[in-house]
C-alpha cells in the first residue's frame, strides 16, 4: 500500500475515533446529570406548610372595673363566654366560681373579688365552669409559645396568668399573634394590648406560664 494511502487511511480513522469520543463523552455526562437529577428528585421531600404569621380575633375588651377591682381572670373569662355567645357576664361569673377559705388556688378563688382582699384562682378551679357552659376544659399551663399560637390559630381564645401592672397574679385573654408579637385583652385598662413575644414569655415565667382555654 502507498504510503500516502497510509497516511490518509490513518487520519481518517483517527478522525473518526475522535468524533465518537467527543459524542460519547457529553452523552455519558447527560446521563450522569439524569441519575443525578433522578435521585435528587426523588429523595427531595417537599417544606412543611408554614403556619400564617398573623391571627386576631375580634374580642371586645371588657373592664373588671368597678365591680371587680381584683377579679381579672374572672373578667378574662367573661370575655371568652362573650366569644363563644355564652350569656354570662363577670358579676355572673363571680358568684358562680368556688372559694378557697384556706388559699389554695388550684381549687377555688382566694379572697374577694369585690374588693381589695382577692387573688386568683388557677386553672383546674375552673374545669368544672368551663365544662359546664363551654363543653370542654384545656389546661395549657407550661405550654409553649408554639403551642399557643396554633390554639390561637384554632379559633381559640387564651386566659394567660402574667406578672402585670405590679401585680404579680394578673390575668389577661390572648387574642393573638403577629410574628413577633402577642396581642391580648387586659381587664385592667379594659383595653387591647400588644407587646413582643420574648417580653411576654418573660412575664409569664413569674406565674409559670399558666394559661387555659376551653
């Protein structure tokens, strides 16, 4: 064979060795970045639904004043009756609730709310009213703000015990929630109030974060 037939026998197959690398190549990339994309799209799971950043119910604030000069909770409570269209004002609330003669608050009021003698009553005092009017009782003591935001996000309007107006057993109803913020009926002012989060938090660690809805 000539040797210029060589050398173009040669070129020619070279050429065509180069070609079928230079195809294969891209085509073994595509195919990795389809095995890739393949197990990265299966293995992706999709973000959780995030919760809405703001809930407000419309609750009408109510005074304690003057029937109640310390009767807070029980005017927090009236307010939650009004929600839920039950017929039942403080002074009704008031004479309905059991006493403790003896202080203990976890099962009755102690002192008088009429005047300046009362202190509080504790959630599980109140299990039985609640049951009674409203059908059913939580106790949400220790919950977290978390879990506060999704029952305020359920429609469901909170009594929180806080360290407020120098007293260091107020009650207020919570009434919602901004990303940052709690916004909550005070029985004090008979006014709406909204302040951060973390001051919250803060104020209600003093009463241990009790706090109850139906």
């Amino acid at each position: 064979m000539p040797k210029t037939l060589k050398r173009f026998t040669f070129s020619l197959f070279f050429i065509l060795v180069l070609s079928l690398l230079l195809v294969a190549i891209p085509a073994q990339h595509s195919q990795a970045a389809f095995n890739f994309n393949w197990f990265t799209h299966k293995a992706y799971k999709p973000a959780k639904k995030k919760a809405p950043k703001r809930k407000m119910l419309d609750i009408t604030p109510i005074s304690q004043f003057p029937e109640l000069p310390t009767g807070c909770e029980i005017t927090a409570v009236a307010m939650l009756m009004d929600y839920k269209g039950v017929d039942l004002s403080k002074t009704d609330i008031a004479d309905e609730i059991p006493y403790s003669p003896d202080g203990d608050m976890e099962t009755g009021f102690w002192g008088n709310p009429y005047d300046d003698s009362g202190y509080t009553m504790y959630p599980p005092a109140w299990a039985d009213l609640f049951n009674q009017y409203l059908g059913s009782f939580t106790d949400l003591s220790g919950a977290s703000l978390t879990k506060l935001r999704a029952t305020l996000k359920a429609n469901k309007p909170i009594v929180a015990w806080i360290n407020y107006h120098g007293q260091p057993a107020h009650s207020v109803l919570l009434i919602g929630y901004n990303q940052d913020t709690l916004t909550f009926n005070d029985p004090y002012t008979g006014k709406r109030k909204t302040m951060t989060a973390e001051k919250f938090w803060k104020i209600a660690s003093y009463q241990g974060h009790r706090a109850m809805t139906y």
